[in-house]
C-alpha cells in the first residue's frame, strides 16, 4: 500500500522490508556517531529521504525491543548489566539483529505511508502535492523524494 513496485521486498519470513540497504554506526558513547549520522543525512537528500533511527541497539532507547536487547546485551538500568561483559551467544546475536532489522523496516514502511497518504510527515513538514499519494506519475519513480534513499541506525 503506498509503496512503489521497486522500493519492497520479502525478508526471510515473509516480512515486508524495504529495497534499500540499512547502514549500522556502531560505536562507542560519545564517539561522534550522531555527527556522522547528521553528515550522512544531509549527502542523501538530494536523492531522496533518510529513514535514520539513533541508538537503536541501546534498550533505553529501543522501547519495543528493550527487554530482548537487555537480555542479550545487558543494559544497567535493567539490573542485568554484566551481560555488557560477556558475549553473547552467536544465535542470540542473529536473532536479535533480525528482531531490530524488521522493527527499523516497519517503522520506516510506517512512515513512508503516512507521508505519502497525509502530504506531511511526522515531524510536520510539508510534502509537495505533486507527490501525495495517489501518485500522479509527475516525477519519475527513481527521482520520487518521498523513497528512502538511505536507512540508517
């Protein structure tokens, strides 16, 4: 729904995930990662949106996976913070990734729609009526600003 033909694809389990790659940041707290992100962003708007989620791997900050990436990683404010220590089981790992993998999708499918349905997005700005859904056909799909162009966490 909303979505152009090229710009979806099934994961594994039959999901629904966008076509375009997720870059992961990983680092450590306050090594620059957000300055990076921000730089990333602003090179990408040209070529269309940026879905961009910060400290997704953190469970302070991932409220729908807190408590599977508190078991998996440890999070101190959870009383579980010697997993941060020791290594996690591999298998646990992939799983993991999986379950914030399709969380980023869905959040980004989630927003992608309400832009292109309401002519807003989120955060409130505008989206020019020429694409608002239903799409007119005005600009060629590749050159569509609504398509997220780069995922980002």
């Amino acid at each position: 729904d909303m979505l152009h033909d090229d710009e979806w694809v099934r994961g594994p389990a039959g999901q629904t995930r966008l076509s375009t790659p997720l870059t992961w940041l990983l680092s450590l707290p306050n090594s620059g990662t957000t300055w990076i992100m921000e730089v990333l962003q602003h090179a990408q708007t040209n070529q269309g949106c940026v879905s961009g989620a910060s400290d997704s791997l953190h469970p302070n900050c991932n409220s729908d996976l807190s408590q599977e990436l508190a078991k998996i990683m440890g999070a101190p404010e959870q009383d579980n913070w010697p997993q941060i220590f020791g290594s996690s089981p591999p298998a646990a790992m992939d799983l993991l990734l999986e379950l914030v993998l399709d969380h980023l999708h869905e959040r980004s499918i989630a927003d992608v729609q309400y832009m292109r349905r309401t002519g807003r997005t989120k955060a409130g700005d505008t989206v020019p009526k020429a694409l608002v859904w239903p799409w007119k056909g005005v600009v060629p799909r590749s050159r569509d600003v609504t398509r997220v162009g780069l995922m980002l966490t």
